[in-house]
C-alpha cells in the first residue's frame, strides 16, 4: 500500500516537474530580456500613441516609460493572444513577432523615470 502511494506520488511529482519545466520553457524566451537597441526601432510602431519617451500622447494612451519588462511582455502578448482586448493595440500587436515584442520592452523599460508622490 505505501509502496504503491509513493510510486503514486513519484509520478505525480514527476509529472509536476515536467510541466513546470516546460512552463519555463516557454518563458524563458522572454526571460533573456530583450535588446533595447534593437527595440528602438520596434518602438517606431507605438511612439505615434505612446511616444518615443513612453508617456501617452493621448488622453487615452497609456504612459508605459520604465514600466517593468515583465509587465510590458505580458500585457503584449495577451492582446496578441486576444485575452486583453483593445482595438488599437490588437491591431499593432497583430504585426509583431516574440522578438520584437521583447526588444520593444526591453525598449520602453529601459527609460528612466522619476516619480513625485503628491503631498
Ligand atoms: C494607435 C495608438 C496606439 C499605438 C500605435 C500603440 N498603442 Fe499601445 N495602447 C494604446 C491604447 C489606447 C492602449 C490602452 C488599451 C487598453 O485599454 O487596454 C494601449 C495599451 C498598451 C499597453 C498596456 C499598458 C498597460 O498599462 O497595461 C502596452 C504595454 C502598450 N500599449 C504597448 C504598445 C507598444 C509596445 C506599441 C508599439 C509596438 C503600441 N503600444 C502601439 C494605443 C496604441
């Protein structure tokens, strides 16, 4: 009976490292964080909304300048996934590969920001 659980759970603990090893597979394409340099022309795409300083152009358009690299590949790939729906950046999104959306984040990342807390 115990013999027979710990094969059990041996499998069930192999088979949780075999998916998380392939999670981290799949994100670790990201994890070697973009090129920035390579980014910049990537970022010819957004400056129109976001600017080439990332601060939104529009009242719309969200200020991205130094947001975090993770946060930036997430949010692109969910409108490219169709998880995260706006009509604009599905559009913009549609034209980039897994390279550019990881150079264009290590792109707008990369900008130095200070921030001012209101008193
Ligand atoms: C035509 C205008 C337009 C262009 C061009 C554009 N965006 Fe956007 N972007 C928007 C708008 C509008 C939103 C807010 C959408 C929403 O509500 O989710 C947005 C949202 C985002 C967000 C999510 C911000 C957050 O705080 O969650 C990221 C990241 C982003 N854009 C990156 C880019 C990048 C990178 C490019 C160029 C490859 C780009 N955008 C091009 C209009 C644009």
């Amino acid at each position: 009976m115990i013999k027979k659980l710990t094969r059990h759970v041996r499998a069930d603990s192999m088979r949780g490292l075999i998916l998380g090893l392939a999670a981290l597979v799949v994100t670790s394409s990201f994890a070697q964080a973009g090129d920035s340099t390579a980014g910049r022309k990537v970022m010819e795409q957004c400056q129109m909304c976001h600017g080439k300083d990332g601060l939104g152009k529009m009242s719309y358009t969200p200020n991205i300048a130094g947001q975090k690299y993770d946060y930036l590949v997430h949010a692109l790939m969910a409108y490219k996934a169709g998880e995260r729906k706006s009509q604009m950046m599905s559009l913009v999104v549609k034209k980039l590969n897994d390279e550019d959306i990881a150079n264009v984040a290590a792109y707008y990342a990369a900008i130095k920001i200070t921030v001012e807390v209101p008193q």
